[in-house]
C-alpha cells in the first residue's frame, strides 16, 4: 500500500468521498476480477461489485491498517458474493427446479471462457460453502489462512472443507462424465 | 494424470478466462449519499429522545403545579389564604 493509499483511507475515514473515490478507481480491477467468479452475469458482477465497495465504505471505520488495504476489501467482497451463493441456494431450493445446464464440450479447444464456464456448471453443484472453498484455493490461488481470514472460518475446517468439495466435485465431474470431452486437457 | 490433476489443470486453464473491469465509483459515491441521507444517525436519535422527555417533563410539572394549587384552594379555607398569602 502507497503513501496516498494511506492518505485516502484516513480521508475517507473521516467521510471524504472523493478520497474513496480514488480508491474505488484504484481497486475496482481487482474486485471486478473477484466478483466474476460468483456470477457469469454482467449486470449481476456490476451489481456485486458496487455493493462489495458500498459495505466497504460502511466498514471504513474498522481498518486498521494492520493488512493491506486490498486483503481487506477482498474479504468484504468475498462475503458479498457468498451471500449472494446462498441466497441463490436457497432460492433454488425453495423452487425445487434442476438448475444446472448439461456440461457441453468447448467448440474450441483450449478456449479458456468455454472451460470456466464448464467450471462454473461443475461448481454449482456443490454447497456454497464448498464451491466457496475451491474457487477461492483455485481460481484466487489463496493459502488456507486466508480462506480462513476471508471467511471466518479456522485453518482445520477450510482444510476439511476444501478435501470434501475436491471429492465432491471429482464425484460430479466423474458421473457427468466430463473426461472424455476433455481429453485433450492431459 | 488421475482425475484429480485433470481437475485442477481445469481449473487453472479456466482461470485466465477474460475478465470484464466494471468502472463504479460515480455509482458507489451515489449509492453512499443515498444510503446516508437516509440513515438515521446516533446523535439524532439521542437529540430527539431528550427533547421528547424534556416536552413530558414540562408538561408533568406544569400540570402537578396546576392541581396542587386547586387542590390548596379548595383544601383551605378562603380566610385562611387569605391570612397567609
């Protein structure tokens, strides 16, 4: 974090907008690139994305400066968007209806938006707890102390949490029979 | 390669899918004003709270005041209020 990072927060803790907007416009790439993995919609990620820097700014008053500014911005949209995960889950719930697409092969080999979008259909099949867990170990490549900080959650039960959902999701991947489309990946 | 592996290549390959970059700030700023203007803040609930009980307190008074003086005229004799005022 730069010396005008630091001078921004302390503005913006004392209710300077335009210090925090500064640093939203310095931020925003990152969080963008975060909130996309809860959600393959533009207008939803915006959405989380706004909402993600709002509840910062609501929470200005409890940094303190002892991580970096961006750890801390991160747990707060990381906990936007796993409200988000479950709101989404009970909703589905709720309406009992078969939400997840048939995994399709990519028309292009090595396309890496067809293979995040085959992920993104694996992942909806786990508990939010659990495609939390992987997204954040894989897609955010995040140590298991920082899950843990990000969620709230001890080191023991992220560490549980992440062997489950990998079984979990191999299990899936294994039944939808995804090898055989995907090949080539080896 | 067992699937585990294959699992987590999938993962990494799908990782550096494209991402979009949202540009929110005037959005965010907007949403804070509004959210501010709206919420109530402490100092104003408190300044509303002593003013209210400041309006029972005068009225209580005042209207005790009022009854006990009654009550003394009517308690009285009018010749000895009379004596001591």
């Amino acid at each position: 974090m730069n010396q005008q990072d630091r001078q921004d927060i302390d503005k913006a803790q004392n209710g300077d907008h335009e210090a925090f907007r500064r640093l939203v416009e310095c931020y925003e790439a990152d969080i963008s690139r975060l909130m996309w993995r809860f959600t393959q919609s533009e207008q939803v990620c915006e959405e989380l994305v706004q909402e993600a820097f709002v509840e910062a700014y609501f929470s200005l008053g409890s940094y303190k400066h002892k991580a970096p500014f961006v750890f801390w911005l991160k747990t707060i949209a990381t906990r936007v968007g796993y409200r988000l995960w479950k709101r989404q889950a009970k909703e589905r719930r709720f309406v009992q209806i078969d939400y997840v697409a048939d995994i399709e092969a990519p028309e292009q080999k090595d396309n890496s938006d067809d293979l995040n979008r085959i992920v993104n259909t694996l992942l909806e099949k786990l508990a939010p707890a659990d495609r939390m867990v992987l997204t954040l170990l894989y897609f955010e490549k995040c140590s298991v102390k920082e899950i843990a900080e990000h969620m709230g959650w001890n080191q023991a039960l992220v560490k549980t949490r992440a062997y489950r959902a990998r079984r979990k999701l191999l299990g899936i991947a294994n039944r939808m029979q995804i090898w055989d489309e995907l090949e080539w990946i080896t | 390669m067992d699937n585990l592996n294959k699992l987590e290549l999938l993962f990494e390959r799908a990782g550096q899918a494209s991402m979009p970059v949202f540009h929110v700030s005037d959005q965010v700023l907007a949403e804070i004003a509004a959210r501010q203007s709206i919420q109530l803040r402490p100092w104003s609930i408190m300044a509303g709270i002593s003013a209210a009980a400041a309006v029972i307190a005068l009225v209580y008074t005042v209207n005790t005041w009022m009854s006990m003086t009654w009550s003394l005229a009517e308690y009285f004799d009018p010749t000895v209020l009379d004596i001591i005022l």
